[in-house]
C-alpha cells in the first residue's frame, strides 16, 4: 500500500491522512515492526484482531509521517504524555487519531493543538435519550428541533464535532458539556471518509 506521506509539515496547515482497516494487513505488518514494546504489548491487549490492528495502523504509520518530518527513525520517535494524559512527540509535530469501525483518522501539524475524530454511523435505537445524557442543553433542543429523518446526521455531526475539540483540548469525554458546538452547519469541520 503505497501511502501519500508528507514531506515535510508546513506551519499553519493540517495534514489528515484517512486509513481504512479493509485492506491494509501488509501495511500493519509493515507498521508493526515501528512500535515500542510497550506499544505492541497494548495492542496484544485487545480482545478482537480488528481493535488490535486499528492500533497498531494508527501508532505505526503515525510514527512513519512524525519521522519522515523529524528526519529519524520511526522507531525513534519519543512519545510522552500531557498534562491530561494526552500523548504527544517529545520536540516534534502534533498529531491526533481516531478509529471507527473500518476507518483510522490521522490528523498531523507542525505544533498547535490538534483534534481528529472520525465515528462509524450506525443507527442509535434511542437517539435522544443519549442525546439529552450527553449534549449541553443548547445542543439538545437544537437536535430536537430538527425534522426527525434529520437527527442522525446532526447527532453525529456534534458528538465528532466536540470529540475532536476535546482531544485537542486533552480532555476527556466527561467534559462533553464544556464545550458547545452546532450540528445545523452544512460545511462539515473534515471532510467525509
């Protein structure tokens, strides 16, 4: 699998490279041999093949697009964790990823805050509920407003919206109310994949 990897991380701009998991088995193989011990060991963790290999797609080509703009090694990139225990290069870009069903988002930058979120749209039995559990209010009646055919598309909108937000912030999801976004807007924060 040949990947459209950048050669450098120009300042001001986000680089998102959107994997999917069909597919990609030579690459994670290739990939695999880039993570830390301790990184393969958590990947050994998990449960079923697809979370594994989602895991380790995210963390190696990570490591592959942070050394191509480092100039090193992939396995030579350092991580260590924020102040909320968000992970981040030791002197290097800012990168973000996400996983959802078959997709891996990568998000990468030259330095700033960076959060990516990408979720797999399957069909919520109680949409509302979740929705008046998880969103601020503001949101909620925003959501509700809308004709019913309507909603699940704007669910998944603001639940991305916010999640990229937090990772940015390196918050976690319990501060969803923290934030406040709109799921009425047309121009989407990242393209589809």
């Amino acid at each position: 699998m040949q990947l459209p990897l950048p050669r450098h991380l120009a300042p001001g701009a986000i680089y998102l490279l959107p994997l999917r998991l069909s597919g990609a088995q030579p690459l994670i193989r290739q990939v695999s041999g880039y993570l830390s011990a301790e990184e393969m060991a958590r990947a050994e963790r998990f449960i079923h093949r697809e979370d594994r290999d989602r895991h380790i797609l995210g963390r190696g080509v990570t490591r592959l697009v942070i050394a191509r703009a480092m100039g090193c090694a992939p396995g030579e990139v350092c991580f260590d964790l924020g102040p909320q225990g968000k992970p981040r290069v030791c002197g290097g870009p800012s990168f973000n990823i996400s996983h959802s069903g078959d997709v891996v988002a990568l998000a990468f930058a030259a330095s700033g805050r960076l959060g990516v979120d990408v979720e797999y749209r399957k069909r919520l039995r109680d949409l509302l509920s979740l929705a008046r559990a998880t969103f601020r209010s503001d949101e909620y009646a925003e959501l509700v407003a809308l004709p019913e055919e309507a909603r699940h598309e704007a669910f998944f909108r603001i639940w991305t919206r916010k999640e990229a937000m937090l990772k940015a912030l390196g918050c976690g999801l319990s501060e969803l109310d923290a934030i406040a976004v709109s799921g009425l807007d047309e121009e989407e924060a990242l393209r589809e994949i």
